[in-house]
C-alpha cells in the first residue's frame, strides 16, 4: 500500500510557468484520498517563498513546510556542523546563506549559479578544494528544460570540479537518500510506504528507489524516449503524466 507521495515540481506539476494538464486536479485527488503529499525540488536558483509563490499563481497550492529544497539541506547541513561557506550560488539565494557567513570559509557550497558560473569564480573554488575545504553540492542534475530547450544544470559544474580538485562532493539534494528521507520522515512512515514522481530518471526516480521508496517516472517535462530503461530493471514504474501515475496510486 502507499501512504504518501513525493511529487517533484518542474516538469511534474508544471513547465515554463504553467500547470501540466490535469497536476491540479491530481493533487485534489490526492487530498480527497487523504494521502498526504510532500514536494522536492533539486531547484536552487530561487527561495522556497519565492518557490511557493510561483505555484500559487498557477493555482498550486504548497504550505511551506511540505517544500523539501537543496537550499534547506545546505543551511542545515553548514549550522550542524558549524561550517561557513563560501558560495557560488544564485544571486537570488545569497541571502538565505547571509548568517553562516564568516572569514575564513570552511566549506565550498555550489549551487545551480546559471551565468555566474565562469571561469574565475569556478577557479576559486578549485583552489580553495585544493586547500582540503569540503565540496558541498545543491545537487548533481545533468541538464533541465528552460524555455522548451534543454540547458546545463549543476552537474557538469560538480563533475569539473571533482574532477580537477580529485575530489567526491556532498550532495545536498536529489538523488541523496538523505535528502528523500528527510522528506519520508515528515510523513512518520516507512520508505517502502511512500513513492516518489518525478520526470529525471536518475536524480528521481532512482534515486528514490535506492533510498528505499517506490519510483515513478512520468513522461513529461525532461523526460526523453528511452529514459524507462533507466527505471524499469530496477523496479520502477512509468506513467504518461502525473494523472496517470495518481490513478495507480488511487
Ligand atoms: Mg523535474
């Protein structure tokens, strides 16, 4: 039986700004059945305010604290630790990050920094990982979908620097089975009770079946043909969209 539903957001429940047909009515369905719903998102270019106010202008409604973000892991993953960051990160999301600041730094955070990945601010982060700081990662994606268009996410960022620091880094975010468990704790049930929906293969859906949860991929958003042969052998399932996959769940 599933008890409760991770629904990723971009290319899920919308693309470019508008609802997916039928994501509204989906997530009603889900309500109607009393089967409680968190949201996970690898986004770490906005704030989970900003987040919740864009779904709310599509007629999505998201109380704050079902948004499961990388920017939270990362706050709570520095405080934990008592470690301060240097960051390359979004301009939009410095200001989350405004009170672990300090001198010297203790940690590289990278997050999804769109233009202000350049060579010099990816240089300073190389020397300061060669100094033995930490590299923490608001994610691993590959690419994601930006104005029907498939475009560079964090990913390739990570891996060059992984790769030229000879170095692994923390994901904080999606496919980490920590971050899916933060949000399967919230819920106070087992992970084999909750399944996660997502349009990435490997960041959601296999990322929640190795952290123990059921996996649906749905064939919207990112979604390529081909993709569920990066699911089915590992015992995830793929539906055509998030209506689809609620009706299985229903
Ligand atoms: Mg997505």
């Amino acid at each position: 039986m599933i008890h409760g539903v991770l629904i990723d957001l971009e290319g899920v429940l919308y693309v470019g700004g508008y609802p997916l047909p039928g994501a509204r009515e989906a997530l009603l369905s889900l309500r109607a059945a009393g089967i409680p719903v968190r949201f996970v998102t690898n986004s770490s270019r906005t704030t989970r305010g900003a987040i919740i106010d864009r779904l709310a202008r599509m007629g999505l409604d998201v109380s704050i604290e079902h948004l499961f973000t990388p920017v939270v892991a990362a706050r709570n993953y520095l405080a934990e630790r008592k470690l301060t960051p240097h960051l390359l990160v979004h301009s939009n999301i410095r200001g989350e990050f405004a009170d672990l600041l300090g001198s010297p730094p203790g940690a590289v955070l990278l997050g999804d920094a769109g233009s202000a990945f350049d060579y010099e601010a990816l240089n300073q982060c190389f020397r300061l990982l060669l100094d033995g700081m930490p590299l923490l990662a608001m994610g691993s994606n590959r690419y994601f979908r930006d104005d029907g268009e498939l475009s560079l996410d964090i990913g390739p960022f990570v891996a060059a620097l992984e790769y030229a620091a000879e170095l692994e880094a923390v994901v904080l975010g999606k496919p980490a089975s920590d971050f899916f468990l933060a949000a399967v704790d919230s819920l106070e049930l087992p992970p084999q009770d909750v399944i996660m929906i997502g349009d990435d293969a490997e960041m959601d859906v296999r990322g929640a079946l190795a952290a123990g949860l059921r996996g649906v991929l749905v064939r919207t958003g990112k979604y390529r043909s081909g993709d569920e042969a990066k699911v089915e052998p590992h015992g995830g399932r793929v539906f055509d969209d998030l209506d689809a996959a609620v009706d299985y769940i229903l």
